[in-house]
C-alpha cells in the first residue's frame, strides 16, 4: 500500500480512505474503513469511463 497523494479524495460517502492500493487503465483502487473500522477497497473509475 502506499499513502495518499495531493489530490486523493479522503472520504467517500461514509468510508475513510486510508491509501493506494494500486491503478490500472480503468481506475485507481484505495483501502477504505468502514465506520464499523472493516477493511474495504475502493475503486474509483475515471471519469472519460464514468460517462
């Protein structure tokens, strides 16, 4: 895992994000916490895809 970069989003909904998990050609992939402090990973697509 690495740590977040300038320009991370931090939260999404209720999930903190708490680094890089990796990236690809669809997105990039976070590990997220739950409120409940459960492990989650996030992927965020890139917009172009999104649309």
């Amino acid at each position: 895992m690495e740590p977040l970069r300038a320009g991370d989003p931090v939260r999404v909904r209720d999930l903190v994000l708490r680094g890089r998990l990796g990236s690809g050609g669809m997105g990039e992939v976070f590990l997220g916490r739950t409120p409940g402090g459960r492990a989650v990973a996030v992927k965020m697509v890139h917009r172009g895809i999104s649309a």
